[in-house]
C-alpha cells in the first residue's frame, strides 16, 4: 500500500489564537498511520493566519477523511479543507 500527501488548510475560529499550540493540537489528534511533515502559515486577512500542515497518510479507502474529520474536531478550529492531493 502506497501514501498519500495532503496539503491541508486548516483556519482558526479568531486570530489571537496561539498557532503554536494549536499546531500541538492537531499533531495530538491524528489518527493511527497519520503523520505531519512540515507546517506553513499562510496570513489570510485581518492578522487570521491559517495553519498550512502537510500530512502523510496510508493511500487506503478513506484517504484523509480521518484527518479532516480529526482537525474538525480540536478546539479553536473554525474550518479545515484539502488544498492538495498526491501519492508519494
């Protein structure tokens, strides 16, 4: 079984949030095979800056949903989506 890269942008609910620990915070809460491999940040608008992390998952039927679904669920976090895909 191969893996699959995903560029994800995950969006804070405020910008006074501390992106260091919400980064700890998502690292925290990936699923089992999952992992982070480099986090960017990207300012959005109004001091919002969105977090940008890279993650690594089994290319298996449910691709990043597990980690969509992860990231949605940490407090502070207002919206995650998929910028992009590939298979490493």
């Amino acid at each position: 079984m191969g893996k699959v890269a995903a560029k994800m942008k995950v969006m804070p609910k405020e910008p006074e949030i501390d992106l260091d620990e919400l980064q700890e915070k998502l690292e925290s809460s990936l699923p089992e095979g999952a992992e982070i491999r480099g986090v960017e940040r990207d300012d959005v608008a109004f001091g919002l800056v969105a977090l940008l992390p890279t993650v690594v998952v089994p290319d298996d039927a449910g691709g990043t949903e597990a980690v969509e679904e992860a990231f949605s669920g940490v407090e502070g976090v207002e919206s995650v989506t998929v910028e992009n895909v590939g298979r490493i």
